[in-house]
C-alpha cells in the first residue's frame, strides 16, 4: 500500500495573475485613501494670518 501526501488545490490562478492583482488593488486603496489624505492635509495647515498693512507715511511713534 502506497501512502501518498495529499496537496492543497490551489484556487487561484498563477503567480504572475495573483501579483498582478495585488498590485492591482494597492494602486486602487491609494487611488481611494488619496482625497482623505488632502483632506487632512488640508484641514492641519495653520490658519493665514490677515495681511498685515503697509505704512507709506510716518506719523512718528503711531502705527498705521
């Protein structure tokens, strides 16, 4: 009686088929999380601080 070791079945297709779907869906996630990242870029910037005037003319020790 031979004794033979059983082999998983593999269900998916070839190694090149399989890298390529992971690369795939990585460009995809970052295609996706790429507006959240803007987002939150975005919403840390700090806050402009309003222009600050220009004084043409001296009034000695005033400011503008």
């Amino acid at each position: 009686m031979k004794i033979t070791k059983r082999r998983r079945k593999r269900y998916g297709g070839s190694l090149g088929g399989d890298i390529f779907i992971f690369v795939v869906l990585v460009l995809l996630g970052l295609f996706m999380i790429f507006p959240i990242y803007l987002s939150v870029i975005q919403s840390l910037k700090a806050v402009p601080l309003p222009a600050q005037t220009v004084c043409t003319e001296h009034h000695g020790s005033e400011l503008c």
